[in-house]
C-alpha cells in the first residue's frame, strides 16, 4: 500500500480515486470520516488520504493524477460547431471564425 495523494477536501480525494480507479488501478480512501477527531489530531493526520493498494502502481496513478490535473486546468479540446476547426480548451472563442 501506497499513499500517492491527500486533501483537506474529500471530493478531491473521491475525484482522484475516480481518475486512479479508471486507470485501471485499484485504490482505497483512508481516513474518510476522520474529520470528527480533528481536535484530538493534528489537522494533516485528518485530511483524507488516497491509497494504492499495490505499489508497482503507484507512477502509472501519479501520471494519470497529474495528466487529470493538466486536462482540468486546460480543458478540453473542443470542435467549432461553425466552421468545424478543433480548438484548445483555453479558447472560448473559435481561433478561426471568432464563434
Ligand atoms: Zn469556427
């Protein structure tokens, strides 16, 4: 077992399972419901934590996190109904017709 992410949040934690789990690797959420003991633990011990279950996985699971990461920030690649060009996801407007 390998711990490969943590966040405060647990939607990013599940969203990351989501990305590892259609990565074809298998991975558990620990401390899930820890939040209730917060005042007993420091706020990190809390903070629910990904896992990979076997840990030869362990860099295919950053990869695809990290290409998750990359695509959420840019977007996807988009087609313009208009004039059918393709365009990056950091464009809202069609480069080619300004749709
Ligand atoms: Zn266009």
């Amino acid at each position: 077992m390998k711990r490969i992410y943590q966040a405060q949040n647990p939607l990013l934690v599940w969203n990351a399972r989501r990305v590892v789990e259609a990565a074809g690797i298998r991975c558990m959420i620990r401390n899930e419901f820890a939040g209730g003991a917060s005042g007993l633990l420091s706020p990190l011990d809390t903070w629910p934590e990904l896992w990979v279950l076997d840990e030869r996985h362990t860099e295919r699971a950053l990869k695809a996190l990290a290409e998750s990461e990359h695509a959420d920030a840019e977007g996807a690649d988009w087609q313009c109904p208009t004039c059918a060009e393709t365009n990056s996801g950091s464009f809202e407007i069609c480069w080619n017709c300004g749709r």
